[in-house]
C-alpha cells in the first residue's frame, strides 16, 4: 500500500511543491520514497513495500521512459498480465505489479482497467501523448483526490496531501456539510472543500490539453439471476470466495487477519485456514463490558482455526482521540473510526497485511435495514390520519433509553418513514433517521448558509441509484444504491485511513469484482430468508465455523459514547460546542446546538451521533480550514476539559476513565 500524488501544469514541473505533497503522505509508505519531474509533470510516491521489496520503487516507466506511473494498492492477477505480456514483446524490469500496469497500459489504453483484479488508485504520465490518466477501482477501496483549476491538475492519495501543494484553496464546501449531517459521508465527486474532487469508483480520468474527461468503466447489474438449487449456490459461493481469499493472500510479506467473531472475519479467516500449512496471525480488539465485548467469539474462531490470535482490551479516550483520527481521515466520521483505529494499531505491530470483511453485508445483505424498509409496509397499512393524530403522539412521549435498538428508536423509526410514499425514499431516509433530516438540518442550519443549500435533498444522494439499479427486486436495489454509496464512500473510506494511519495494508477478498458480481446473480431470497439475514452464507459458513458463530445475531464494536455525552462529558460538549467556530461565526444556531445536548442530557432523544457529527465537524473545521496542527488542536480540548470541569465543580471525568455505565453501540455497526 502506498500514497500518490502529482501535478502536471502549464510552467515546469516544482519538484519541491510535489515532495511536500509526498512528505504529508509518510504514513501510506514510511518504507521508501521516489519522485519524476520532467516539463509540465512531475509525479510522487510513498512506498509500502509488500511485493518486489528490493526492486518496487516508484515511479515506475516502460522500456523506453516514455510512460511513468505512480500506483497505491494490490493487483492480485498481476502474473498472469505479467506472463502474457511478456508473450506480446513487453520487457520488464521488476517483479512488481506496478510494472505490470504500464505495460497494460501501452497495450490498450485506457481499456487496460477492465484486466486488473484488485483494489487500485494509480496515475499514468504519457509523455509522448502529454496525457495524465488517472483511474480508481471498481469498489472504492482505495481514495484518489484531485484539483483542477485552469492548465493545472494535481493529485493525491489524501485530501491533505493536495492542500500541501500550496495551490488549494481552504474554503468549506457547504453542499457536502449539508449531506454529510444525514448521510454521515461526503458522496462522491464532493469533498469538503469547494474544487476538491473524489474520482468516483469504477471511473478512469484523462487530462490532456488542458480538457478533462471521465468515464465509467464498471458496474454491477442484478438482471442476470440466477436459477440453482441451494446446494448449487454454496457450492459456487465456496469456490468463488475460496479462489478470492487465495489471490488475496499474494504477499512478500506475512498476511494477517482482523478477526470480530462476526460472520464475515470468521469466513475469512476460516478459508484462509484452509489454505495456509502455518499458524498466521489473528486480531481482535475488545471492551471491558461484557455485553458487548465480541472477544470470546473471536478467540473460538481463532482457536477452532489454531491461528496465532492477539487480543487487546481497550480503553478509549475518544475525546482526545478525535483529532488525530480527523487527521487521517481527512473529514468528519462517526465513532465507528475509533474501532477500525484501534483495530489497526493492533495489527500494525505485527504484520504489515491483513484481511478483513468489508463488504459482506453489502453482498450478503447483513443489515436490519434491508429487511426493516420492506416491514414498514405493514405498518403504513394503518390509516394516515390514526398513525398522525393517535400513534405518532403516543410515540412521541416514549423516552428513549439509549440501548441498541431500543422499542423508542424502533417505533419512531418505522413511524416517521412510513409517511414517505416510495421504497427509494424510504430507504434514503432511513439512516438518516439517526441524524439530521431535511427539517432537523432547517433548524440547526445558520439562515444565511440554510438559503443557499435548502434547495438540495440530500435522500436524493440514495434515491437515485436506487432507482437507476439494474434490478427488479428493492432489495437488490438497496444493495446497490449502498455499493454506490454508503460503502466506498463511509466504509472503505474508514478501513483505507484508519489502517494507513499505522502503515497497514487493508485487504477485503469480499469485494473481488468476480464474486461481487456472481452475488449479484443470486437472488435475493437466498440472501434474506424469512427474518434470517446472510442466509447462503450461513449455509456456507456451516461447514467452516462453530454453530456459535453461524447462529449468532450481528453486534458490531461498540463505545458507550451515548452515556459519556449524557454524564461524564455533558459539560465538555456545552462549553466547546457553545464557543465553537462553526456557531460562532453562524454556520449553525446555538440555540439549536445546545438544544441537541439538553435533550440528549433529559434523555427525550438519543442524540449522541449528531451531537459527535457537530463535534467531528468542528475540529475538522479548525484543523482543515483554520490551519490548527495535531498539537494545538490537542491542547484546545485538554483546556476545554480542564475548565469544564472546574464549571461542574470538579465532577466531570474523561469517558476512558468511566466503565460502570452499560454500554451504547455504534448504531450503524447494525
């Protein structure tokens, strides 16, 4: 795994400006670095060494030095490309993938994408065309940014790594904090800042002359369906997914695996087993409540594999945690970052690879919401006016007890989206549910800001794939606005970041483009049958993993951030939310800010993730766009503790120190 980044202008190429861009990116590849700067051009790489760790270094060129690439990620077919291009006439000099990619390139251009197997971001300078070409891989795994402003066009593994560059201006882009406060992602193309772009998933890119121009070059369809009976589904299952974990294997280093005790970890680790003559590495991180610690299924899974399992219990700070995250993430999340760090640090003591399961409840259909949307229908059976004038107000004053799927956020949630009309629109709102919708961002929005952006709906982010999907089934179409989406954009976007915080190499065998489109050949009712999700995969998983694991409902990692933010922080957010700068100079009513916090304090709503997306959206504001370092940011909410505590009379404490309370889920981990 790697970092990229480069410029191609009209002036000749500042090899300074482009090491500066590199320098940002140390965390993606501290093993080496390597640069390229000839006329308008000059390219960057931070290298991870993982393949060919004497001879990979990038930049990489063709025989004659007229091509040069940057790449950041992991062709698995790569010798198989290698072989036949060879037969074509190609020679090569390394062992690398990264070669491989060039050659591909001479051979067909921009068709060379629809050859790679793998997760990939890379940029290809054509010296003899003058022609930048950028591409990104079909899923999302790995991010590109890039900038264009008049002849000049810079890239980047990393937001930062553009901002280094001196030529990005650090103006917020409104629109993406609008879909960010109900979507908890900035979706493709937007970043949070105004002119800063994602290459989209799937999508290639040519600068030439000053012209850019992008093009789609995969996607998923669910009209090819297939007809088997069960036996025949496990048995392709198991040897597409046996074929993806082995290529993901491919490594000059040792391979890992993060391992929750969740259905997807325990596959993957169950058909690396199967593959492997000696003990590899497993981790798992937990929490000390008992409840919610996934430890005791991970160590029967690592010990029904006899893998080489390491533990850590963790005790986190989130508070002070949260800037170094924001760092690395380059935008606001959700507390769902702090497991993939914390998870990361784990491994990255160990190993430099690791496997994981991003992506099986998206190809699987894992989620509650996939079978919850389609139950609202019973539900908006019931006259409009009973469920408005008689149900509504009776939900209303059901306080919430912040646990995990409590009968108060059940019920509202089925109440508030049954008074939508269609499954799209119901399916867009409903995460949302759990933060700002379009009247909730009314109320908190700043009137100035509120005019310019009250036109966009941020559901139609969801609605429109939804409904463009090549599919006859709303669950097919839900899987497919969320491939779009919610996972490259949210998931893969946390995995890629938390892990390249601590120079750790992500793999995910579940998005292998070959099995994700054979599971878009399945139908839908041997993912969900009757009310059990992932259905064919715990058939699958029979035959792989304890009936402990294959029976067990989804958990997730949790934090009880709902409890800190009732009680033991409920004086810090006061303080540092009421003299924020996104209040203070009126992006957001605080009135409105406060409100969130007393109600959350009285226990009427669990308003915990909106009250941590404002809190993420100010230290991001202050470090992205005031220019604040790790350090000073640190210092300001140390002080902001200190004197919040002194307000309450000494008895506010840090949530790391606090672990009587039971603990809150994070509730997208669902």
């Amino acid at each position: 795994m790697c970092g990229i980044c480069g410029k191609i202008g009209t002036q000749k190429a500042d090899i300074d400006q482009v090491r500066r861009m590199g320098s940002v990116l140390h965390h993606r590849g501290p093993d080496d670095e390597g640069y390229y700067a000839k006329g308008p051009a000059a390219l960057g790489h931070r290298r991870l060494s993982i393949i060919d760790l004497d001879a990979g270094r990038q930049p990489i060129a063709n025989e004659d030095e007229t091509v040069w690439i940057v790449f950041n990620g992991e062709i698995y077919n790569f010798q198989v490309l290698r072989s036949d291009l060879i037969s074509r006439g190609h020679r090569f000099r390394t062992h690398t993938d990264t070669e491989v990619i060039v050659h591909l390139y001479e051979e067909y251009g921009e068709k060379c994408v629809d050859r790679l197997s793998g997760m990939f971001a890379f940029a290809i300078w054509d010296e003899t065309k003058k022609r930048l070409f950028i591409a990104r891989d079909r899923c999302g795994q790995k991010p590109l940014f890039y900038y264009h402003k008049g002849g000049d066009f810079l890239f980047a593994s990393e937001l930062k790594g553009l901002i280094a560059s001196g030529d990005v201006q650090r103006d917020i882009d409104f629109e993406s904090v609008h879909h960010y406060l109900s979507l908890r992602f900035i979706p493709s193309p937007h970043t949070m800042l105004k002119g800063v772009r994602k290459l989209q998933p799937g999508h290639w890119l040519s600068f030439e002359h000053g012209k850019v121009t992008i093009q789609k070059y995969w996607g998923i369809t669910f009209r090819n369906q297939l007809q088997l009976g069960e036996d025949e589904y496990i048995d392709r299952l198991r040897d597409s997914m046996t074929r993806a974990v082995t290529s993901h294997l491919m490594s000059d280093v040792p391979v890992g695996a993060f391992l929750s005790g969740g259905m997807d970890s325990s596959m993957i680790v169950a058909l690396m087993a199967g593959t492997q003559s000696d003990p590899f590495k497993t981790f798992c991180v937990g929490v000390e409540q008992n409840d919610f610690n996934e430890q005791p299924y991970a160590r029967e899974v690592a010990e029904y594999h006899k893998t080489d399992h390491v533990e850590e219990m963790v005790r986190p700070d989130l508070i002070a945690l949260l800037p170094k995250m924001i760092y690395h993430l380059d935008e606001p999340s959700d507390p769902i970052a702090a497991c993939m760090f914390h998870s990361s640090r784990l491994a990255s003591r160990h190993v430099k690879v690791v496997l994981g399961g991003d992506g099986g409840d998206e190809l699987f259909a894992g989620f509650d919401r996939y079978r919850g949307v389609g139950l609202i229908d019973y539900y908006a059976i019931i006259p409009t006016l009973i469920r408005r004038a008689v149900l509504g107000p009776i939900i209303d004053i059901i306080p919430d007890s912040f646990t995990y799927k409590s009968v108060a956020q059940k019920m509202r949630w089925v109440h508030q989206l049954s008074a939508l009309p269609t499954k799209a629109e119901r399916y867009a709102e409903a995460t949302a549910f759990f933060r700002f919708n379009h009247a909730g961002k009314q109320q908190i929005f700043g009137d100035d800001i509120w005019r310019n952006i009250c036109a966009l709906q941020s559901s139609d982010i969801i609605t429109k794939p939804y409904n463009e999907a090549e599919a006859d089934n709303p669950i097919d179409r839900m899987l497919y606005a969320d491939f779009q989406t919610r996972l490259p954009e949210h998931t893969l976007m946390l995995t890629d970041r938390m892990s390249m915080a601590h120079s750790l190499e992500a793999r995910s065998p579940f998005l292998d483009h070959e099995l994700v489109e054979l599971l878009a050949a399945f139908p839908s009712r041997v993912k969900i049958r009757g009310k059990q999700l992932k259905y064919i995969l715990r058939k699958l998983a029979e035959g792989y993993l304890p009936p402990s694991i294959t029976r067990r409902d989804k958990q997730g990692f949790m934090f009880p951030v709902a409890y800190w933010f009732r009680n033991e922080l409920y004086e810090f957010l006061k303080k540092f939310l009421s003299e924020s700068k996104i209040v203070t100079d009126g992006m957001f009513k605080r009135e409105a800010v406060l409100g969130l916090i007393e109600e959350h304090r009285r226990n009427k709503i669990d308003n915990h993730v909106r009250i941590w997306m404002l809190l993420n959206l100010e230290i991001w504001r202050r470090m992205y766009v005031d220019g604040n370092d790790l350090d000073t940011m640190a210092e300001d909410i140390d002080r902001c503790r200190r004197d919040s505590m002194g307000s309450a009379g000494g008895s506010g404490s840090s949530g790391s120190s606090v672990h009587s309370v039971k603990p809150e889920p994070v509730l997208d981990a669902c």
